[in-house]
C-alpha cells in the first residue's frame, strides 16, 4: 500500500501496486509462485503450457520450443490463452521460425519486423546472445579500451565480465584463471601496475578476446523423441589445473549421429604442490558430478547404460576401481564420493591425443579455439558407430607403486583379565576385607535365592568370605597349577615337594605327610598362599597385632593351623619389622660413614689458630668476706686447639656474654688471636645440666648476646662456625677434652668446696696436666725420643717436664742458636706428621655405607627421650658433603622446622 497527497492541504489516497514490485528480495519468488500457481489450476486444459510454465520459466522470461512448427503453434497458443487466465498478457515475442510471429500484433513482439538477413538483431537469452536467424549462441564481448596501466583490480574486472554459464569456453578461461592465480603468487596490491613479464601475457590475452565473437554454437541438440541418446565425459588434468567436459550423442532412427557439447568445468590445481594422478582423480570427480546433473535433467531418456566416461590416467581408473577404505584419507574421500555418483562400469580409458579434456586443463587461446574440432565435437569416433570405438586396453596397475594405499595397522588383541574382584586388594585391614567380602557374598545370594539374610553376619558367612579370598590369591598367582592340578598333571617345582591338590572348593591344599593324624584337617591340609601378595601381608599383620605384636615364630605358628605361606618364615620377618609399634619400641637407624677429617685437622698450623669451645659446670667455690663466708657457681671454657689437641681452660663465674667475650679476651691475650672458632649449636652439650643446657642456648640463639659476640669476633678477625643442632658428636675433640677435664676435677675435689683461687690453680694444673698427655703411643723401647705431647707446640717440650740445668754462660753464635730453636720445632712438626697424623686413619664406628635420606622420608627424631615419645617428622631437605653422604638434614614436624644430624634421625620401616 501506497499513501499519496499532491499537496499538503489533501486528504492522503490509499493507491495498491497491481504488478510485482521490482527491487524488493521476494520479488522472484513472487513472480514464480503466482506462475505455478496458474499453472496448477488451469493444468487440465491446458497440459503443455502447464510444464513449460514449472520447467522452463525464468522470472518472467518463457524459453521453449518444439520439433516441429506445428507443435511450437499449439504450444504459443495453449500459452496465451493459459496466461490470459490469470490475466497475464506475453510480450517480447521472438523465434526463429517467422510462421510463429506472423500471426502476433506487432506490439508483442521484441522486433516490428523479422529479418532474414545477416542484419538480424542478436537477442540475449539468459546472458548469451541468441541469433534467431541462425539458431545460434554467440559471444560478443568488448574490453576496455582505457589507455591505462593495468592493475589487479582491473584485470579482474575484465575476467569477470566473460560470461559462459556452459563452460563452452573453458579452455579459454583456463588461461584467465591460471593468470589470477599467478597474480595472488606475485603479492600484488590491488591498484599496483603489473610488471612488464605479466603485463605481456595479459596483453595477449587481451588480444585474443575479440576472436570470442567469432564463436557460434547451436542451440539445438537435436534430440530426437525416437532416437538414443547417449552422455559421454571426458576428464584430464595438468599441472595447471584440471576439467571435465560432456557431449550428448544422439543417434537417429535413421541411423544418423550428431554429437553435442553438452557442458564443461575447470579448476585450477592448487598452490600447495599435488600429484598428477591426484589432480586426474580430481578430474574424474569433477566429471561425475557434472554427469549426476546432467542426468537429472535428462532423467527419462539417459540410463546408467548410456553412460560413458573416458579418462586418460591408468592410476586414477585403478583406485576408482578399488574399495575406498584401502586407500589414504585424500584418495578414499574423493573415489567414495565418485563411486556414489555414477557406476564404475562406466569409467574407460582413452588416449591423450583423443581426449578433448586436455586443452581445457592446459588452457587455449581463442583464436585456436574457434576451429579446434576436438573441442567442439568430440573425438572423431564418437560420430561413428560404438563397434568402431577404440577397444580399452586399460590393465589396473599395481597400488603399492602410487604409495597411495593405507598403511594396514598391526593390530594386537590383548586379552585381560576380568578383574571384577580387584577391589580385594584395596583394604588395609584383612578385618574389613573379610566384613566386606561377605557383605558382597551376602548380596550375590539375596539377588540370586527367595530366602535372605539380613542382621549381623554369621560365622559361616564370614569363613565363605575368607574361602572366597583364598580362592581369588590362589587364581591370581596360582593360575597356571591350578590348570595342570585339575588335569591331573605335575605341577611347576616351586610347590611340588608340597604334594598339592585340589579340594572341594577348587581351593589348592598342601597335601604333606600327616594325612593319617588326628590333627584338625586345616592343620593336616593347609591352605596354599604365595609369598608376595597384599592379602598375605594384611593377613600377618591381623595375627601381629591381634596377638600383642606377637615375634614371628608365633605368628608363623599360629598362621600355619590353617595356612601355608611360600618363604613363610622370610616373609613374616619382613612383614613385622615393618610395624610402626614395634620399631617405636626398638628403633634403628643407619648412620651414615663417618666423614673424613677436615682440612684443618690434618694442616700444620700455629697452635689455637684453629680453636673449639664448650662449656663445662657448675662448680661450687665458696667466696671468702670478711664477717662471712658463702658459696657461688662458676664454670670453665675449655678451649683446644683442632690441630695438636692443645687445651686452655678459662674460668668463668656465670654463663653470661659479657663473661663469654672477658674469657675469650683472656684466652687471646694469652695464646694469640684465632682465625677460626668453632663450638656446638645443639640442644644439649655433653656434662651440662639442663640450666647450663638453657643458658648457653639463650647465649647462641637470643639475637642481641649474638649481636655483641659478632661485633667482637669481626674486630679480632675471628670466623665463628657452629656445628648442627643436637650433633655432639662432630664437636668430639672439645668433647673428650672437656670429659678429660671434669674426671680431673672430679676426682681431685672430691666434696672440697674450694676458694676461686684454689679453683683457677687446680684448672690450671690440669691444662697442664692435659697438654702432656702423649699424643701417640709410648714405646716400651728406653733409647727411644720421648712421646710427642700438645706441650711440644706449645713450649718445645712437655710441660711436666723436670727443670734443666742453666747453660747460658755456654758460648753459641746466635743465629745458630736461633736456627736450633727453629730445626726444633720443625722436628716437632715432622714428629707430629709422622706418629700422630696416622693414627687418625681409623674410623672407631660408621664404617658401613647405608642409603642417604631422602626428601620425603618419615622420620623419628631421637630427644633423649622414651622412644615412644619421639616425635614425627618429615625430612625436607637434606645437606650431602663433598663425599656425597648426607649427614644432615632439615625436619619439620607439628610444631615447627629443625636442623638434625642423621645420627639423631630413626627412618620409618614403610619409608
């Protein structure tokens, strides 16, 4: 509906289009569906018109025709008056018999007046132009003539204005498209002018378009109601592309042949490299689905009988030839596909040289174009009788020559187990893995019988349960006996001294000796287990723990009333020292090998440059006033040097830093300063008290006493080192001297409280007394030099050593007496190298090699404690030395992270 007003002071009009609006998306359809419509109501009386109106109706244009002009007048009249119906008046007559137009007003027709010369105008049918005169499609196609550069975009544009919905002239635009794709490879921009190579192919292309014009082909095919009719098609491919043309062959009943091209189609082959016979099999898929439609349009008069097709390629015809799923994806896909289309009874082989298909896969220029016969028409023999047609010699070649053939899967059938009662080795607990066991028997029978069970379970069925686990063991690790017992053959060595058998329940029993005693029958016939499985695990373990951890000769006695178990007595040992209870009780672990001295233990150096320190203590002193008299603590610092065992000993009267820095001050002062100071950083010190234990810990870890002794140490130069928590036994040298030193003091003050003066004399005579200890063993030899002491270093002789006589009024040149002082320390030294180094070769205990922890690991951590009370930890890292052992590691357990010696760490039995 349309709302109109000339002016503005009018009423608006209503106005109603009664044609089909142009321009709009359902105007085709319109036209059509108004045509059909017609055509269905007026079909009685008017049949003919009715078809043509379905069939060959485009929009609003009507193309038809008749063998004869007699028919074609009866067809134009029942036309007319069918449209008149619908009130549709033709317009737009033309044809090429004059007969049919005579009788029309001249307003009807597309020209006043028919021409029977060349002058006759040229009318376009369906985009071709169509002379009346002659009957014959024709091309007439002008390019620009612009004086312009070409371009991408223009060349383009000139190709695409080649009209040619048949394909007549394929193998013309083959050569258009091949000329595309070179473009796209060049990397051209759409306004850029081609370069001077390409720009001369296009200028012959161009050149050649105007002989376009002198292409005429017929429109009639000449299709005879009496005749037969035949569809041929022919395919080929290059390396340029590939295509596929028809011909329809009509022969008469006067035995006269006309052959027709029919219709063609042309592809390019693809940038990415393919095959020749690929692109071949292309080629015929083309082919068959060109003839699938062709065939629908000549539905009645071509059979799959009268259906040949010609390709050149022996290759292609051998797969169209072979079942698709032998072949590789790219080739099955395509024969599947051809093979549906059209039977493959109707594929033969031709040669090159006779199949016109092959100009169109290579491309030909128009001006050979418009006489090349076998284009056109078809090979010569077509137009002949079938008997001339040249015989096949097609032989199918052999498929593993193409490497096109799939590749046949080696295929192994693997045959698993059922394994439907895997579950029983899932519980940790044979308690719970017997419960369930029957549980499931339980289920099993209510499912199967009218009477259930319900309630707690029997003891009957707790014993079916515990049969039904023995029987599942025994299928999976006794399989192969139990198929030789139940042929009554031998079976393997591993259980024949046992004289096995099978029981009621398919159950293996040792057979054994002492069938004739009075024992119950599980005790004389025991059930037969393996030695490696989980449910003989959790079965030792129920009879452990159900009788207190019992040892494993009673475990294996009470197992054996009613089971035999391969290596029993190995595998319950094994099995029991894995408890976690019973190794809390007993703990074990394996120390690593004891390490190899440091450097500065084996190094001559000047003594005390390298020193440790410990503490000892307390030791009561009683302090003299002068109205009274009353008793304190004090300790002693033992320091001793890491090379020569040399001691110094300071007293100290309390544990605090400040006491620590004043007895180090004494002890530099003294002896010299140290380049290296090394002490423990544990949780007890060997001979300490829990209060010294607690002291000396808030001296090393609280951060301010830390502080003071840091900025001390770095003034002097000094490099402290402690050792890892709760590892005594790296710190062994001041250890031994300071039980070396309070077995003195024990024994020499006995219960005497003595004066602080009393005390220093008694500590100092003790240094003294420990700095002579030999360090190597005496010998019984008189003649012999006297035993190397820590004395020797310190002074050149031992210092309990009886006062010489004064032999200074002795004339000596100086220097020589200072180079004898010099050769005798250096004779002390060779002494020290040569009788006490090697006595350090031996190691006293670690001497095995065991695994190193790992990360991961559960531990216990010995705290001195009931081991029972030894806490749990896992180890997070660990510390290998150069020798790759690990000798320490880090713990962390519930309440918090710690630094241990291996030594103090018991590894689980599951780790």
């Amino acid at each position: 509906l349309i709302l109109w007003r000339n002016h503005s002071d009018q009423p608006a009009s209503t106005f109603q289009l009664n044609t089909v609006t142009y321009g709009m998306n359902s105007s085709p359809y319109l036209a059509i569906r108004v045509l059909h419509q017609l055509a269905d109501e007026e079909e009685v009386d008017f049949p003919d018109a009715a078809c043509i109106l379905r069939n060959n109706t485009y929009i609003d244009d009507i193309i038809s025709g008749s063998d004869t002009e007699e028919e074609a007048l009866a067809l134009q009249d029942q036309l007319i008056s069918l449209l008149k119906k619908g009130c549709f008046e033709l317009r737009k007559w033309v044809s090429n018999s004059p007969k049919l137009l005579c009788n029309l007003p001249s307003e009807h027709l597309e020209t006043p007046k028919f021409l029977q010369d060349a002058n006759t105008p040229h009318f376009t049918v369906l985009g071709l132009k169509w002379s009346p005169t002659n009957d014959t499609f024709s091309y007439n196609f002008q390019p620009n003539s612009e004086r312009k550069l070409p371009t991408k975009r223009s060349v383009l544009s000139t190709i695409a204005q080649i009209y040619d919905p048949l394909g007549f002239l394929v193998p013309f635009i083959m050569l258009a498209k091949c000329f595309i794709q070179l473009l796209w490879t060049k990397g051209l921009s759409w306004d850029s002018p081609l370069p001077f190579d390409i720009r001369s192919q296009w200028q012959l292309f161009i050149e050649n378009i105007k002989w376009l014009s002198h292409i005429s082909i017929p429109r009639s095919l000449n299709l005879f109601s009496s005749g037969n009719i035949e569809l041929h098609g022919f395919c080929d491919a290059s390396e340029v592309g590939y295509a596929a043309v028809t011909y329809l062959r009509c022969e008469s009943s006067d035995k006269s042949i006309t052959i027709n091209l029919l219709i063609a189609k042309s592809r390019v082959a693809p940038l990415k490299r393919v095959t020749i016979p690929r692109l071949e099999l292309c080629s015929a898929h083309l082919l068959a689905q060109l003839v699938a439609h062709v065939r629908t349009l000549f539905a009645d008069r071509i059979t799959s009988d009268n259906i040949h097709l010609w390709c050149d390629s022996s290759v292609a015809l051998t797969w169209l030839q072979t079942p698709p799923y032998r072949l590789k994806t790219y080739i099955a896909n395509r024969v599947a596909q051809t093979q549906e289309l059209v039977p493959t009874t109707s594929w033969k082989h031709i040669s090159s040289n006779e199949n016109p298909a092959d100009c169109a896969s290579r491309g030909l220029l128009a001006s050979n174009l418009i006489n090349h016969s076998l284009w056109w028409n078809g090979p010569t023999w077509l137009s002949s009788p079938s008997s001339d047609w040249p015989k096949s010699t097609f032989s199918p070649i052999n498929l593993d020559s193409t490497h096109e053939l799939k590749q046949n899967p080696l295929t192994v059938l693997t045959v698993t187990p059922r394994e439907e009662w895997s579950f029983i080795t899932k519980f940790s607990s044979w308690l719970v893995l017997q419960r369930i066991m029957a549980m499931v028997l339980r289920f099993i029978n209510n499912c199967r019988n009218s009477s259930r069970n319900f309630g707690y379970l029997t003891t009957k069925e707790l014993q079916e349960a515990r049969i039904k686990i023995f029987a599942l063991v025994q299928q999976t690790s006794f399989h192969e006996e139990i198929d030789l017992l139940t042929k009554q053959q031998l079976c393997s060595k591993r259980i024949q001294r046992l004289n096995p058998f099978l029981d009621l329940n398919n159950l293996i029993r040792v057979g054994g000796r002492l069938s004739t005693s009075s024992l119950p029958y599980d005790t004389r016939h025991p059930i037969l287990l393996p030695k490696s499985h989980h449910v003989v695990n959790i079965l030792i373990d129920f009879y452990h723990v159900q009788y207190l951890h019992a040892g494993p000769q009673l475990v294996q006695a009470l197992l054996s009333r009613s089971i035999w178990i391969l290596s029993a007595r190995k595998v319950i040992r094994s099995r029991i020292h894995k408890c976690i209870t019973c190794f809390k009780h007993r703990p074990t672990n394996k120390t690593p090998l004891m390490g190899d001295l440091p450097l500065f233990r084996t190094t001559p150096s000047r003594p005390f440059s390298l020193t440790g320190i410990d503490y000892a203590g307390p030791y009561h002193i009683k302090v003299i006033n002068l109205r009274s008299t009353k008793q304190t603590k004090v300790y002693i610092c033992v320091f001793i040097c890491m090379s020569t065992k040399a001691v110094h000993i300071e007293v100290v009267t309390d544990l605090t830093t400040e006491a620590f820095i004043a007895a180090l001050t004494r002890f530099v002062s003294r002896r010299g300063l140290c380049s290296d100071i090394y002490s423990d950083c544990g949780t007890n010190f060997v001979g300490a008290n829990t209060l010294l234990s607690k002291t000396i810990q808030s001296i090393i870890y609280n951060e301010d006493s830390r502080n003071k002794i840091q900025r001390f140490v770095t003034t002097n130069g000094i490099r402290f080192h402690f050792n890892p928590p709760a590892a005594p036994h790296q710190g062994g040298l001041w250890e031994s001297a300071i039980k070396s030193a309070k077995h003195h003091l024990q024994r020499v003050m006995g219960d005497t409280t003595l004066t602080l003066p009393e005390f220093i004399t008694l500590t100092v005579r003790i240094e003294a007394m420990l700095n002579s200890r030999p360090l190597t063993q005496l010998s019984p030899d008189p003649s012999d030099l006297a035993a190397l002491t820590p004395g020797h270093f310190l002074t050149g002789t031992s210092l309990m050593t009886i006062p010489e006589y004064d032999l200074t009024d002795i004339s000596m040149n100086r220097l020589k007496r200072w180079q004898l002082t010099q050769q005798l320390f250096q004779r002390i030294w060779r002494r020290w190298s040569m009788e006490y180094l090697h006595t350090l070769h031996q190691r006293t205990k670690w001497t095995t090699t065991n695994q190193n922890l790992k990360i991961g690991d559960l531990v216990l951590i010995n705290t001195q404690t009931s081991p029972l009370n030894w806490p749990l930890a896992r180890v997070i890292e660990v510390f290998p030395g150069k020798d790759g052992i690990v000798r320490v590691a880090r713990v962390k357990t519930s309440t918090g992270t710690f630094v241990r010696p291996v030594v103090k760490l018991f590894p689980l039995p599951t780790s």
